[in-house]
C-alpha cells in the first residue's frame, strides 16, 4: 500500500470509525487530528473552542494536520473542517484522499443533537446543513475516492476502500509496466 490514506468528510461520516477498520484491514497505523490537537492542547476539542476560541482549534489543526501528512504512514483521519485551511488542501492535493459522504439525516442519527461538537451548539442539525452544504464541493475535488456511508456497516465501508485502493495500486502497477513496453512489444504499429 501507498503510505498514506486520508479520510475526510463531515461529522457523523464515520471517519474515526472507518479509519480504525481500514487501518486494520491494510496492516498500518491508523491517526486521528483530533487526537493529535487534544494531545498538544492538553485538553477535549470542545474546551478548545470555548476556552480558546475557533481560531485557536484551527490553528492547532493546520499543525497537526501537517505534521501527520509529512510524518504519517497508514490511514489519517483529519476533522471535518481541517480542509478549509487552503494550506491543508494543497497538502492533500495528489495525495490518496477518501471522502466519506454521508447525507443530513444519516449525520444527524450519528452526531446526536445532544453530543458535545463544538460547531452544532445552536441550532444543530440547521448549522449541520449548513456545514456540509459549504464544505461539500471542498471534500469532492480533493477526494481521489468517494464512498457514500448513509446506511452502510463501518466495516463494508472499509473494505470497499481497501478493495479501491488494490484496484488502484494493481492498476498503477499494471500502467507502469504497460508504459516500459515499445510499440513493438505490444503488437501496436
């Protein structure tokens, strides 16, 4: 396998989940952002963001995000929002991204109205919409694989990841050996 798998996509998509099953699946180490911020800031992503504010979270994100790029082999799990730092979308960019679409009520089902995530406070499920309305197009042009999550079993998500990943390594393989061959070899004039 490649080094690095990233999976993103908005909460409740199943990202920590999936990444723990697809970790496994491949043999590789599996990271969390959100780990690496709590472990950095000393403290829960929720006190970040009431103790320290939104800007302080981010800022603490970009570094681990960058950080686990650079330093991560296996499966990384990046926050819902950690792709609209335009540094970390150019980090991802060529780089084997999984986007974990899930639709609002799914979302809403595995987030829980009364859950502790620090950007539904209000209004949960309308500042949900709302989220995964303007981060949609950002997880789609970065997402070399897309797999819809709505209704699906945490570990028949990992395996079509991992069965796309074969798929694709068996393919680039197969191109870089196709690509040695001269015409004459292939029976093409």
């Amino acid at each position: 396998m490649n080094s690095l798998v990233v999976l993103i996509g908005p909460p409740g998509s199943g990202k920590s989940t999936v990444g723990r099953l697809l970790a496994d699946r491949l043999g590789v180490p599996f990271r969390d952002t959100d780990s690496d911020v709590e472990a950095v800031a000393g403290k829960s992503v929720s006190d970040i963001f009431v103790e320290d504010g939104e800007a302080r979270f981010r800022e603490l994100e970009a570094a681990a995000v960058r950080e686990a790029v650079h330093g991560h082999q296996g499966v990384l799990s990046l926050g819902g929002g950690a792709i609209l730092h335009e540094p970390t979308q150019e980090l991802l960019a060529g780089r084997r991204v999984v986007y974990l679409r899930v639709g609002l009520d799914q979302a809403v089902r595995r987030v829980g109205l009364a859950s502790a995530r620090p950007l539904l406070v209000l209004n949960p499920r309308s500042r949900l919409r709302k989220l995964m309305e303007e981060r949609r197009p950002i997880y789609e042009s970065l997402a070399a694989i897309t797999v819809a999550t709505d209704e699906r079993d945490p570990e028949d998500v990992a395996a079509q990841i991992a069965a796309e990943i074969a798929s694709e390594e068996s393919a680039g393989k197969h191109a870089e050996t196709g690509s040695e061959k001269t015409a004459g070899e292939t029976g093409e004039q």
